[in-house]
C-alpha cells in the first residue's frame, strides 16, 4: 500500500469557554498535549469502523501517534505537532460569571458542580470563546494512506463534534474546524450553512459495523441532531436552551420545581425513590435494576437534603469510579449563529459482568436496566431537529 509522508494544517476556533488547563484551577492555558490526546481519541473512534478488531486499531494507532507496543517495538509519532498561531482572547477568572444576573440555569447544569457554583460562579478559570489557534503536522515518517485518511477524519470529528478542555461532552470548550490543507493545498472547507454542515456530519458518521463497539466509536447505531432555536445569535442562549432541556428532561425538581420555576417532568421518579428508600435503610426489591440516568454517565450521585449526611448517595460501577458519558453536546458556530449539535455515541458501558454500587453509609449493588440506553434515546426524541 502507498505511504505517506505530507503536513496538514488545520484552523480551529473555540466558541464556548473552555476549561482547559491542569491541576492549578486559577490558571487556563491551551496545550498542545492536550490537543495530541484528542487527536488520539478521535483517531481510535474513527478507526473502529475500519479494523473492528482492536488489536488492528492499536497498531494503527501505534504507528500514527506512537508509543510503546511490545518489548522491542516502541515507536515514535509520525509527525511533530505544533501550534503556528494561537489567538487566545482571554481569561474567565474564578468566581466570574459567563451572564452578570447569573440566570442561565441550563448552563450551570452542563457545567456541574465542579465548574460552576450557582451563587459563587466560576469554580476554575476558563479561556475565552472566540479564540483561534492553527495546527500544523508535519510527517516526519511515511503511514498508510488508510492512517492518514483516519488521522484527517478525526481532525474533522473534533472539529465539527468535539472540543477541547473539562467538559467538551455538554458543550464547553467547543471547536470549531475552519479549514484542513494538506501540502499547503485546501482538503476541506468549513460548510456555510447548516445545511453543509448537516451533510457533512451525515457523511463524517457514517458507518457500516452493525454490532456495539467495545469503546467509543463509530458505528450504526450513532444518532445525532442538530437542534432548532428560536434565538441563535449567542453562544449563551445556545448552550443554555440545550441545557435547559437536558435538565428538563432528567430533573426531578426542586420541591416538583425545576430553577425557573416549572413544573418538573419527574420522568424518573423511580430513581428518586429506589435511592431515597437506600437512604432510609430499605433494602431494593430482588427485581430491582440501577437507576436509569446512569445510561447518561457514572457517576451519578444524588443528595436528599431532607435527610441530612445520610442523604448523600454516590452512584458508580462496582470496579469503575467513572464511565464518560456517550451522549456528546456541542455547540457549532456558522455565520456567527450557534447551532446545539447532540449525538449519542452509543458502546459497552461497563466491562462484562460489572455492576453498579450504591453507595452511602452502606453499600448495595445493582445490576444495569436491560434497555440502558433507553432513555438517552427518548431525550433525543424530545428535542425538536433541524
């Protein structure tokens, strides 16, 4: 097979603040190791559909971003990564806000605890949206084609579904792909409308493996859509109408109250109830599954005021603290409108045979609902589609 030896270079902006840094929460900063990692991650999702055999996508793995294989075989990257221009706009600081009255309730759900206190504001700094920075790889080794043609479409995943920084899955840090050259000749063009956009996001998913793949990838049981609103001229009202309606969707209200004053759905009661019954000592019923909103992501921890320190339950695997979630929200910006993007990237959830703990002053586990994934279809549906 033909090899490779070329440069690509490929134009992003972020459009919703990222929380891209370390360890130092006061301080933001753009890494290019960060950006290798995604890169990385993307390429195994692409790859899946290729080899669907995961000792293949390791090796094409290992030969385009190295790394060590056997005891003899430990390769170097294929190419060197660096950054010819960053436009970094600036900084949220802690304790900032993204909105002064502080009423995007929709945004401080996606952005969790972690990132966001709703009366203290930002938990860790942030970079701006509207920052700019351009890739450059450069081969410094041939690859196959197929590899290279892999390494081009993950580009294009994260740029036209993914983001950089703590937590890119509900629409922080969203990047968005200007441009791709290769050997300094165009490869590809931002679309202009949603339309292009919606016909290159059909095209970039497509895949023919039919069966579930053993980690994030692509493949036919992808769903995806790109959401309407009534108001698109800002990052904040995007991002903050899809988090509205993820909240309505899953709350279980603040005394039957969601943050603006509706009525909660409550469509998971019984969720509430099997963890608030764990809480006052009640065993589960020997029928009993896992809460259902684990499918969206572990873990999953709930806290009953009413109850005090007992109150606090954290929802986890019972080998696995943490399993990311497979629905993917991201904001995509065309001709200065925001567009929410929600896909759902569908894999084994846990390892075979795992099962979920519960755990608060005791502990029980629980094996996962037959249909996992159900919900997460039914929120798809709910959502009203380009």
């Amino acid at each position: 097979m033909a090899k490779i030896l070329k440069h690509i270079e490929a134009s992003f902006e972020i459009v919703t603040p990222s929380f891209a840094g370390d360890a130092d929460k006061n301080r933001a900063k753009f890494r290019l190791s960060s950006i290798n990692g995604l890169l990385r991650y993307w390429f195994r999702a692409v790859a899946w559909p290729e080899y669907e055999d995961l000792n293949k996508v390791k090796e094409a793995e290992l030969n385009v971003f190295g790394g060590a294989g056997s005891e003899t075989d430990t390769k170097k990257h294929a190419f060197r990564l660096r950054a010819i221009k960053t436009a970094i706009r600036g900084y949220y600081s802690p304790q900032s806000q993204f909105d002064q009255k502080n009423k995007l309730s929709g945004i401080n759900y996606l952005a969790g605890q972690g990132c966001i206190h709703f009366r203290n504001g930002l938990q860790r700094a942030a970079i701006k949206e509207n920052s700019h920075f351009i890739l450059k790889l450069q081969f410094i080794r041939p690859v196959e084609e197929k590899e290279f043609n892999l390494l081009l479409k993950a580009i294009k995943c994260l740029g036209l579904i993914g983001g950089v920084g703590s937590r890119t899955r509900r629409g922080f840090g969203s990047l968005v792909l200007q441009y791709l050259k290769v050997n300094d000749q165009t490869a590809w063009q931002a679309p202009q409308n949603v339309e292009e956009y919606k016909s290159m996001l059909a095209e970039l998913l497509k895949a023919n493996n039919d069966t579930l793949p053993d980690y994030t990838a692509l493949s036919k049981k992808i769903e995806w859509k790109i959401i309407t609103l009534q108001n698109n001229n800002t990052w904040q009202n995007a991002l903050d109408e899809i988090g509205k309606q993820f909240l309505r969707f899953r709350s279980y209200g603040r005394h039957g109250k969601l943050p603006w004053g509706e009525k909660a759905k409550q469509r998971f009661s019984n969720d509430h109830d099997l963890v608030y019954n764990f809480c006052q000592g009640k065993k589960p019923d020997k029928n009993a599954t896992a809460p259902e909103r684990v499918a969206f992501g572990l873990p999953h921890n709930y806290f009953f005021s009413s109850l005090g320190p007992k109150g606090n339950v954290n929802v986890t695997g019972t080998q696995s603290e943490r399993r990311a979630s497979p629905l993917f929200i991201h904001i995509h910006k065309i001709n200065n409108k925001y567009y929410p993007v929600v896909v759902f990237i569908p894999a084994r959830f846990l390892p075979d045979r795992e099962q979920i703990c519960l755990k608060g002053k005791r502990k029980t586990s629980l094996p996962l609902p037959s249909n996992l994934y159900q919900p997460i279809k039914e929120f798809l549906k709910t959502l009203p589609a380009l």
